[in-house]
C-alpha cells in the first residue's frame, strides 16, 4: 500500500478556539503557510477550506505557491459551520435562503477544487443539526439536507464528495453522526442514480461516534464509499486532533493492516490542532507515527496477521500484540 | 394514535444474571405467567423468546393461555445470544455449523410466528459482532450476517423481521450498534429486493448509541422501517431496563409526539428487568407513565406543539417545556 | 428556600469561539452589558472574569454600573485558560513562572472581589492537567497545584474559593474532573488548617463527569463545600450552556429538591453561551425554568415528596413523577 | 519493582451471566480449580469470594490445596452484590436488618482471611448506590455506608481494607464510583484515626470512571492508598474483564512505569472473566502481556523514560512512543 500523506493548511493558522480568542499564534499569509508545508518531508498534499483559506481571489496564487512547494491539492472543504451565519444549520438550514447560501458555496468550492486539481470536496457538516429537544421538525431537516448533497453531487460528478461525519460540535446534534448515518445518506442517493458521494472518516470522529475504526473502514468499503481519511487521535471526549496514534495506538495497528487489506488507495489525511506545539514539527511527527506502526506490521509480515485474524482466536492475537513490541 | 401495549413473558420471569446467578425470584410454568400478565389492565400483547419461552412442544398451550388471557401474540424473539453456544456470534458466526443453526432456529421461530400469529420476529443480535482487536476478519463476519438476515426474510416473507440493534453487550463490540447501522443492512437488502427487515427501536439501546430517540424515529420512518418498539429506560450506562420516562422523561415526551406526527401504528412493547420490582406492578406503572406523558402532550394540544416545533425556536420551545408541568 | 438568581456577564458578550472566531455578536463596552443584565427581571447578581472583564482600570465603573443596575457582584473568576499563555497550565503549570503569573492572578482577582464586595472566587481549572500519555509527571502536577490552591486560599481566608471541576477541555484531561476530585484536595487542606476552599457545580460539568446531579450535591454538602452553583445543561458531550433544565427536566426536579433539603443558601448562578439566541431572553427564559419546577414540587409539597423519597419505592416514584406533569 | 501476579480462582469457575444463565462451563470443586491454578506458570497467589468459593466449611481444605499448589492467599471479596438479598444494597442498605447482615458478613470473610494470611480485604460495593431517581435519601445512603466501612476496618485493624470502586452495574449508579470518590471516604475516616482503609483499582472499572489510570494511580499513592489492582481490560463501556493490555496497550504501558515510579509493593491481580476461553490460558496470557510491556520499558530504560516525562514535550514522546515499537 502507498503511503500519500496530506494535511490541512489549517494546521498551519493561527488556532483561534473559545479558549484562545485571539489564537495560539500569529495569522500569517497563505502562500507563507504553503511554503513551510512544503519543507515537511513527507508531506505530498494539501487540503483547504473555501473562501477562508483559498478562494476565487488567491487561486492562481495558491496554484503557483503549491507548485512552487511540489505538493498536490487534495481536497477542499466549504466552510459550512465555521461562521455565525450557520450558527442555525446550512446545508439542513430550515431557512430557504440560507440553505441555498449553503449550497452555492458547496458548488464555488467545487469549481475551485476544478481550478486546483482536487477531486475531493469535504463536507464537514457541524451545524447539520440541532442544539436542543422540541425545537426541530427532524423530517424537514433530513430531507433538506439529503437535497442539498444530491445537487452538490451532481453539481460535481466527477468530484469525490466525502461526508466527514462527526457525533456532534459544533452543535449539540447532528444528523450525519456516524458512519452508518452517513451511509444511509449515500445509499439513498445511490438508488437515484447518485455515485459520488462517499465518506471522510476522521479517527476522533469515529471514537466520538464510539466505533472501533478498524471495523468501520471495513463497513464504509463494504459500500465501495471510503473517500478520504483524516488521521488524527483524541484522548478523551473533546476533539484535539491529536497526533495519530499518540493514544489508540494498538486501533491505529489494527487500523493500517485493514486499509492494505481493503485496497485503500486514498491520501492519509492529516488533521491536527498544535495548539502550542510547532505545526510543522506535529505533521512530522504524526507522519512518522503512522510509517513506523507500518514498519512494525510489515516487519511482523502480512500473512502471519492475517492468519492470526483469520483463526478468530483471541490467544493468538495476544501473541501478535506482544510481537508489535520491541 | 392508538397506543396498544405488549410486553416480553420473559419480564415475569425469574430475572437470572451474572449478579444474581440464581434469580430473583423463583422460575414459573410458562401459563402461570401469561395468566398473571392477562391481569395487567392495558397490556393486550405478549412476545416471546423461542424456545426457551415458546416451542414446538408448549406452543399450543400457549395459544391456549394466551385466548384465554385475552393476549395477542405479538412478537418471537429466537434465542440468538442467551446461551454458550453463540459465544462466538450466531447468524455472523464464522464457524459454518454455528452459523447454520442460528439461521434455522430463526426459521422455527418464524413458524412458532406462524402458529400464534405474531407479526414480528425480533432478532436481537447480541453476539454478533466481537470481543478483541486482531481476532476478527470483519468482512466475512458482515458478509455472514447479512446473508444469515436475508435468508430469514426470504422464509418469512410476510413477517416483519425486526432487528434490535445495541452497541455492545454481550459481546464487547455489535456489528448492528445503531439505527443506522442496521439501516444499512435494511438499505442493502432492499436494493436486493427483500422488504421484509426493519428494526425493533429499544430506547435503552438508542441511548447507548447516543442516539436522540425522537430524531432516530424519523430517521427510521424515513426509510419506512419501524417496525417495532421495546421501550423502558436508563439511567448511567448499564442496560437495566427501567421504567419507560423514569429518567428521560422530556426525551419520551418528544418521542410520543413523533410516534404520533409518523404515523406509528404498530406496538408499543415494554422490554424491562424487574429484578426486586413486583413485575406485573412494574408493567402497570410503565403504561401508566407512558399513557400520562400523552395525555399532557394531548391536552397542550397536538396543533400548539407543532407550532412550537415549527417555529425553530428555542425560546418558544422552553415554554412549551414548562406547559408540560403542573 | 430563597432562590437568588445570578449570571456570567460573558453571556452578554460577543461569543468567541472555534467554530465562529468572530463571535457570534458585536463586542460592547462592560457597562453597558451590565446596564442590559439590570433589566432582565429576576436577576440580582453577577459574576465577572477578571482581568478581561472586571480588572484595575475599569473596577469604580463597573460598581457604578452595578449599583445603578442594582445588580450585586457575586464571584470573580481569574481567567485561567482561556489565554494562550495558559495553554499548558496555569495553577498546576509545570513551569514555575507560569504558575507564579497564575497564583498572582488569583490574588488580584481576590483585591478586585473585595472591592466589589464578591465572596466568592471561582477557579475553572480547565487547564490544570495534560493533554498527552507519557508527557507529564502527574505528581508534581498535583503537588504544584494544590500548593497553588492554598496559597490563593490563604490570601483571601474571608473568601470562598470554589473549584469548578470539569473532566477535560480545553486541556485533554483535567486534574479536577470531578466532585470527588476536588474534595480529595479540599480535605486535605482541611487537614492543614485551610477552610474556605469548596467548590462550584456547573450541572454540565457534572453530567460530563457522569455524576447524577442531586446526589453530587448530596456528597459535597456532607462536607459543607458547596460554595456556588452553575446552572445550565447539556445535551450530548459538548459543553454548550443551554438553558436549564431544557435537557434533564427530571434530574433538575430532584436538584431542586435536595438544593432545599441540605439547605442550600448560595445564588443560582446561570452559565449559559446564548450563541445565536438573545443573551436577556436566556437568562429570562432559564429563571421561568427553574422557577417552574420549583413552583411544581411546592404544589405536589415537600412533606409528600420526602414521604415518596423515604418509601424508598421506585414504584411510588413513578407516581410522583406523573404528579410533575400537567 | 517485583511483579507478582494473583487472580480470582472465580476466574476458573463456570461465568454465569444474564446472557448464559447455566455458564459458559461446568462447576468444578474448589480444590480442583485451586490445582488448576496452581500448574500456571508465574502465579502466585489467589483471591477469594467469602462465603461463596471459601468459607468456614472448606477454609481448612482451601488452605492446604493452596500450600500443596504453592499459592499464597491474597485477598478475601464478602459477596455484597452477587446475591439477590443485596439488590437494594448491602452495606450502605436503607434497610438496617440487611445492612447488619452485610456487615457481619465482611467481619466474618476478615476471619477467613486471617485463618488464610490473606492481607487484603476486597470491598466491590456493586450494590452500594440506587436504580432510579426519586427513591433514595442519598444523605442517610453515605451515612450508612461511611459507618458500615468504619466498623468493618475497625474490626481488622491489620487487614487492608480495599475499596474496589465502579461507576455502576449491577446497581444503576454507584456511591464510590471513581477512586476519587473512595478517597472522600478514605480521608474521611483518617480524620477519624482508621487508617488502613484503602484502594483495589480495577483497570476496567477505572476506565467507565473515564479515569486514564497511570493518573489516577498517582493520585491514589498521593494518599497512600493503593492497596491492590485488578488487572484487566475493556474494550467499549462493557465490563467484559479481558486480557490486560489487550485494547489500552499504551496506557499499560504508561501505567507500569508509574506502578515502579511510585514504588508500589503490591499484588498484580488479574481479574479475568473468560467465557468461551481455557481460564487457565487466559491467565498466562496476561501474565506475560504484562511482562511484554514491562521488558520493553526497561529495554527503553527508566531513566530515558523518566527524561522524556520530565522534558513534559509531546513531541519526544511521539518518539518514545515509537521506541516501544518492535
């Protein structure tokens, strides 16, 4: 399996966070942002938000800037819950007008993603919900929001629209929760003729979701629908974006073998929150989690893991944990 | 809505347990319990685990009580997990023979069905899944329970096969841990032209899921596929099968609401653990819980709550929250 | 029991925050939040973070505005973490200058509650723990800040100083994470003498930490340690100050009731994050919550509820809680 | 440090559980299964339940198969849970004549432990909280429990007094749900001059505490209070006592080094529950889980783990990660 490692430009921004209102460090230029990217070795690609860190405006620039860099374009992913404007849902927004901002803006981050070269569009669907009991008509909610990804879709049928499901955050609910949630959204499409739209499995989404990633993986390509990946960990209940495997490490071994397994030929997406941590460091650092948990595995050897797995018996697998050991 | 209540004969039952290896309270004839629960006002309906409750031997002794006590049959529910022998998965097994007994001990329940007339067969799948990383090919196990679903649904083509997802326990992790996990299956099948699975919501096992019982509904009756309810309550992360609305009881006030707004007309069964509790009183007090929440709900009037709902507004929605109150 | 309601003048504010980094609302001068909070009926009191809210400059204007607003001040919360110079801790920072700026910043906030005349100081250790494995020496942790807790305690030995505890975020996982958890460090300075440190409950804190609401407050008043309370709730696992008892009507019911029976006599804070929803009209709405409920157990009466309480019969409970509603 | 290993020879016995109410295996004599665990390499000692595996009747038989399988007496469990007359609490019982009952019962399970030179004394107070709202005076529920355990330790003054805490099952919600919440009483009863009342940590049971364990072992030796461990795994929130290791590798990892920082002295017993497994295998299998993880450490060496703790960088400990890695 080849190992393609992206990340979000993000990654490299400020961190603003209710906890850090002005942001953990400086605001700096995109371009800027783009240049150091491109100085982690091992980094390949790279993924935006639209209009916030690439748009209609600084296209031609972050073309030359990423080029210049020698990193691809990734995945671009509308900003559809990091404003106040959809403080009350976009895509599902129970608001026509809204709703309809939502989706122009899905479809100008297509023709940047177009302009760029990406075939990824991301939906992060973090306001596609609602925040409390007795305030919603959930049917109204889901159909606007299956309509809105339906005309995405076919807005973009050559794009990979990749559903980044999330439990909940910003609020306090939301539709596309889980894997299966999201599933049920693709299956639906795909009975109208709908095949583009597939999922973006983040792994602290997934545990939020309480899903052991390895099996979930599994499930989506069950359905042909893994799109993308966004590799990162969580130590509790509250979404860091830590680095990948820093704290599920033995998920993240079980994880890689199953991606070989299943032919997985996407990018390894990072997402990560430094915090106080250099970025540039914290993307080298999780590059080199993930090569080495790899190594680890190679060296024990494919088949010796698959006949561990398939004898089903649980005292070989102890055996095989321990092998990962040095 | 017309609400009619059913309930598991296995409620007055001797509530054996890992804490309570001897039960707690003394083992009884099958037709004692059936006529004790004949003497419950409101209850109509009776459901059945097959074979330890119902079976080729009592089945028409049961019939009998179950004229006489005025009580439908409502529901079989094939032992799938209560024993050793499914230790290691029933219709996913990956032992064939296991696999192959699972699937006809469901197809003897169905004519169990057959004979008394349920509707219903629940398939409560509590050892379909695993127990540890690296022990498990989760293709073959998917693959396996699928095609265990579907020939069951072929055989019963006129009985609603009702699955009963739960995310865990007793096996550690469920291949069918949420609504929309079992959608998939439901989803997968209907593309293959089975109409015939659907689910059982168990509201403790949608708290586990972290599922909003009420959203989870109309998700459901999006794809037209409740089938069947168990309802009770819980109170920590313990499946202990408390009294309907004993905890959650604004959450069951949303929920009676959207039972009624999607047209639900099938049975509303109670699926609880009296342990120290008298089990007919329990019994009696979950309908009555049930049946006041509706009846606040009726008398603030069905048009003022969806007004409320409507309006997508939490202010609104506080006050309606206060009506509900003496 | 005599219910004084207070509230954060951070839920007038602008509402900065991850996921609108620009707020939500115009930022607006502090006397002119307080002059708004004085007309929102009911309330008597509130509380500021020091220094971004209350500090040196602005503290004779904001008693000026209070007084004209005939607001009382409350509590003082010295802001701990919501700064990036906090991000790996504050009080407990291993970084001995770090925690000297936190421990100074206390004691101001203290000078300043005096000036007010504000008995309560509230610690929100949201960055006092880790948010990696093998990253910390969790014992200097605690010994540096517990030592920092004393210190702040024996500066102001006519002040309450009340810890909020919170399980995790913004740091990964919080050495206070839990009622029990701070009193484990408020009796052992009891042990040295030390006797004004108790602790200020946030509902949503406490639901994060699994605790059941009316028997947390049971435990922490068996050693008279509760100082303040912070009302509000919560709907999955993100902490967003909703509206009490908007979410867990009942356990609110039974709040209320032991606020009574251990003779609570503090303010009912409000800590709410209004986001897209009128601040006022929160608070407003979030009085006439808490009142209702108290309104419907004075009418059921308290010798009755006792009664169903000491019966120690969950089936009696059930009728009282049918008696809650309408 | 030296590890010595001891188990619960339930660990051999038959797993009866709600989900297989005969058990997983046949019952066996006590002697026979002490034998058992006698042929296991590296075992070294035993726990027991009072009155159900040893008891006055067998205590003499018991003793001499221990000293024939070279087994030493560890710990002595009373069984406050596992028996339908605990269901509404044992020692903490509202009910004064079961509470007695429960007491004695421990006074006499110190008597076996004596006769045995068991040290330990294991408190599973499983029982000890509620099952639903409204029905408990939570004030009188501590007031009891607190005094049961004081009476208790009074009565062995020798014996170390374990309190094996968990958040809930088979009660709904539990008084000392977290090791925070056993050390409130710990300290309360130090005040009181009972000084060998301790902790038991069951790593399971620590983990529904969302307590992440090398943590919580420093705070409990903050107060000198760790008396024992129960070793062991889960994988999602159900309390299924797997292979220590086998899910949270890396928090073992962090657990032993800070088990050795602290120098503690105890017993490593592994509270295994293995249903369809040879118990006998299970038990060496996570014995040398334990010694895996444990010569991968000192491989790294302490001093170099010590280094990278102190430098309190994540990011060296993304490579100390890494060295733990074959």
């Amino acid at each position: 399996m080849e190992i393609r490692f992206s990340t979000g430009i993000w990654v490299f921004g400020a961190g603003v966070e209710r906890f850090a209102p002005t942001g953990y460090k400086p605001a700096r230029p995109i371009v800027e942002l783009i240049k150091e990217a491109g100085r982690v070795e091992g980094l390949q690609g790279l993924e935006f938000h639209y209009p916030t860190e690439v748009n209609e405006e600084n296209v031609k620039q972050v073309k030359d800037a990423l080029s210049t860099a020698n990193l691809k374009a990734v995945a671009i992913a509308p900003v559809l819950s990091q404003e106040a404007q959809w403080a009350r849902g976009a895509l599902s927004a129970l608001d026509e007008s809204t709703r309809r901002r939502a989706v122009e803006r899905c479809k100008k981050a297509i023709d940047i993603a177009r302009e760029l070269g990406a075939e990824i569009l991301i939906i992060w669907p973090g306001r596609e919900g609602f925040d409390f009991p007795f305030t919603t008509d959930y049917r109204k909610l889901w159909n606007n929001y299956v309509s809105s990804i339906k005309e995405v879709a076919e807005y973009g049928p050559e794009i990979k629209v990749a559903l980044e499901y999330k439990i909940e955050d910003p609020s306090s609910y939301l539709l596309h929760g889980s894997a299966a949630r999201a599933l049920t959204t693709i299956l639906e499409l795909r009975m109208q003729g709908i095949k583009n739209v597939g999922i973006n499995v983040e792994f602290a989404h997934a545990k939020l979701a309480k899903e052991y990633v390895p099996e979930a993986i599994v499930l989506i390509s069950r359905y042909n629908a893994l799109y993308h990946l966004h590799l990162n960990d969580i130590f509790t209940e509250v979404d860091l974006d830590l680095f990948p495997a820093s704290v599920h490490l033995l998920e993240f071994a079980e994880l890689l073998y199953w991606l070989k397994e299943t032919n997985y030929s996407g990018w390894f997406g990072l997402d990560l929150f430094p915090r106080y941590l250099d970025a540039a460091e914290m993307v080298r650092q999780s590059i080199e989690n993930v090569r080495a948990i790899y190594r680890a595995l190679e060296s024990i050897g494919w088949e010796r893991i698959r006949k561990v797995i398939d004898s089903n018996n649980p005292i070989e697998a102890q055996k095989l944990i321990r092998e990962l050991l040095r």
